[in-house]
C-alpha cells in the first residue's frame, strides 16, 4: 500500500486542505494545526537541503577520490565546508552559541563570507555591462526603450544625474512609480493566477510529477 | 597610509583580489575563491539549519517541554534518507507529499492575497494620468500574457502597448540592478583602499 502512490496523494491534499483552511478559519483547532504543520514543514524541509548538501559533498569526494581535472578545488570545497561545521560545534561549545560576537564562527562569516559573496555579485556589474552592449543595441523601437530607460534609471540614481537636470532623478522615480509599477503589477498577477492553478493541481492530485 | 595589520583582514582583501582576477581570465586563484565559498556557505547554512531549527525546534521542545510531537517531523525527516535504500525508497514519498502539501497550501491564500492587494492598489482613488498610466500598463501587460486569444486586431494593438510597458520594466530593473552592483563594487574597492591598504579614510 505504501509502494503506490495513493498515500502520498493524500498526506498532500491533507496538508494543502488543512493549510487553506486555517487561513479563513483561524481559530481552534485549525489555528493550532497550521501552527504546528508549520514547524513541522521547517523541520522537514531541512532534510531536503540536506539530501543536497550529502549530493554535493559525494560529488566532490568522488572527484577527489578519482583525481578527477580540478580536484583540488574539490578538496578545497569539502575543507573549507568541514572546517566551518567544526568550528561551528567548537563555538557553540566555547559560548554556548556559534553566532556569538566574539566567535570564530562569526568572522568566518565576516572575513570569509561577506567579502567572497559581495566581490562575487560585484563582479557581475562588469559583466552585466558587456552583456548588456550586445543585447541592448538600439536595434528596434523596444530594445531602444529598454536601453533609454536603463540609462535614465542609471544616471538619475547618482550626483551625476542631478548635475544634467535637477528634473532626471523625478523623472527616474516616476519611472519606477508608474510605467514600471503597472509592467511589475501585470507580471506579478500573472505568476500569482499562475502559482494559484499549479498548487490547486497539485492539492486535488492531477499534478503528480513531485512524487515520480 | 597605514596598511592593516589584521590577519582577518587580509584574508578578505586577499580573498576579494582572487575573486577580481576573473576579469582578466579564469585562473586557479579565482577557483580556489569560488570553490571555497560554495564550500564554506554550504557549512554556514547547515550550522543555521542546526541552530534555528533542530535546536530551537526540536531539542528544546523535546528535552524542556516534553513535547514528543515533535519527534513525527523528525521521523519524517530522515525518511528523505530512504532515497539512498533502493528497496525503501518510495518511503520518502511521505516527506516530500507533505512539504509540497503545505507548500502548496500555504500559496493558496497567499496568492489571493497578493491577488486582491494589487488590484486593489490598481483602482485609481484620484483620476490623474498617473493612475491611468498605472491601469493601462496592468491591463496592457496581461493581455500580453493571455496566450488563449491570438494577438491580432485589437488584442495584438492592446498587447503591443503591453510590450512597451514590459521594455521600460525590464530597462528600469536592468539599470537599478546594475547601480546595486556598482554600489556593492564601490563597497569592495573602499574596503580595499581604506580598510587594508590605509590609503583613502
């Protein structure tokens, strides 16, 4: 009976039910009930990031493992991810907790993570830019808008701006106030109609893709 | 000009040099960058997992309040772990049909709800042109989405409108996520110049 699919199905109509109900019935006992499927969901989603980091880490010590092309990055990948969830424990045992100030664990985040993250995504600035010259040539009425408008956008957010016309960053906040607001609403209620008939697909069964 | 003499600190100017040196070519330094963050991010992320949830969630429920409810998730959990048993495998079936269960039923409500707040704010209070401008583009900018009619007439005339409202969208969102990258580069390059090397304060 557990081999098939049926239960499963089910646990997923339950909770979905449960879920849409105690929003409109907030009260005993389905106020308690999505209260405590939520912790739960916490709980269990967890594992699932788990599965990816076991994913992950076996990918990586296989490559090691077969001296793969690159495998020393791969040692250094499962180093540094060892070396922070031992520093984590040694931490939380120091202090009672690994996000303490004084923590080692905290400056891996501040010396480690923070900088490697934000040159990461600063990086893409440069590239952006270079992508953005050979997608956005004005080659049509809308790739021209597009580009007009990233450009006012651009220079209504510096001093720069404001040293071409006092009136370039308004007209930058009425750009992103009205014409990109109404885009932005449109897309927005598109993806939610959108969300809205894949979760009822799933919750009444028909969609079952999840579970193969 | 005074050069940091904090270890910390050249740590991440070194680390932020090795992430910059992509712009010339990829190179070991900017792997060895690369690898280790996705390496170190990976720990963090279970250490907060370990802290906010099997901790909080779990641990002191079970230990302090008697609570073994919590122990079904728990069980639950490790079902995913079936996965790896090719004879038990569908036991982690379970699992995921419940976190796609309430995934799915806590977006329900929450569409609606997003659904009723935008076309709420989309009803013009005022009649000026910005509101108008504002129901138009929505109008607009769905009937570009709405593949059911073919857009020909006056529906292809409406979508076409929509496409503007999408272009000036994507060119607004392109050139703002360009200014956050340029403003987190600045960040780097201050960091570099007056936190390491002391040049600028």
């Amino acid at each position: 009976m557990l081999k098939g699919k049926g239960i499963p199905i089910f646990i997923t109509f339950l909770t979905g039910m449960i879920m849409i109900i105690s929003f409109f019935i907030p009260h005993k006992p389905f106020g308690d009930i999505e209260k405590i499927s939520l912790t739960w969901y916490s709980i269990i989603a967890g594992f699932t990031m788990l599965l990816g980091v076991d994913s992950l880490i076996g990918m990586h010590f296989r490559k090691l493992k077969r001296k793969d092309e690159n495998w020393f990055f791969s040692l250094v990948l499962i180093i540094g991810f060892t070396a922070t969830v031992v520093v984590g424990i040694i931490e939380t045992v120091r202090f009672g907790t690994a996000f303490d100030e004084r923590s080692y664990f905290t400056y891996i985040y501040n010396y480690f993570i923070v900088p490697l993250q934000s040159t990461m995504f600063s990086l893409l600035a440069f590239f952006i830019a270079s992508a953005a010259y050979r997608a956005f040539r004005a080659r049509n009425f809308d790739a021209t808008l597009l580009l007009i408008t990233a450009i006012i956008v651009m220079l209504g957010r510096v001093p720069l701006g404001e040293q071409i016309s006092p009136y370039l960053p308004k007209f930058t906040e009425w750009i992103m106030q009205v014409p990109q607001m109404a885009a932005k609403r449109g897309i927005g209620l598109g993806i939610s109609l959108g969300a809205l008939g894949v979760s009822i697909r799933i919750i009444l069964g028909i969609e079952r893709s999840y579970l193969s | 000009m005074a050069i940091s003499t904090n270890f910390w600190i050249w740590i991440a100017a070194l680390l932020t040099l090795a992430i910059y040196s992509f712009l010339y070519k990829d190179n070991p330094f900017y792997k060895f960058a690369e690898y280790l963050l996705v390496g170190i991010s990976i720990g963090y992320g279970i250490s907060i997992y370990w802290h906010n949830t099997i901790i909080t969630k779990v641990y002191n429920p079970l230990v302090y309040d008697k609570n073994f409810l919590v122990l079904i998730p728990l069980l639950l959990g490790l079902l995913m772990f079936s996965r790896f048993f090719k004879n038990v495998s569908y036991l982690s079936r379970i699992p995921i049909a419940f976190v796609v269960g309430a995934g799915t039923g806590l977006s329900v409500p929450s569409s609606f709800e997003f659904l009723f707040k935008q076309i709420y704010a989309t009803m013009p209070l005022k009649l000026d042109i910005g509101s108008l401008i504002i129901v138009v583009g929505v109008i607009s900018t769905l009937v570009y989405f709405f593949f059911s009619l073919e857009h020909k007439g006056f529906v292809g005339k409406v979508s076409k409108v929509g496409i503007t409202f999408i272009m000036v969208a994507f060119g607004a969102a392109f050139g703002y996520t360009i200014m956050a990258r340029v403003s987190l580069f600045i960040g780097r390059i201050q960091f570099l110049l007056s936190d390491w090397l002391g040049i600028i304060k």
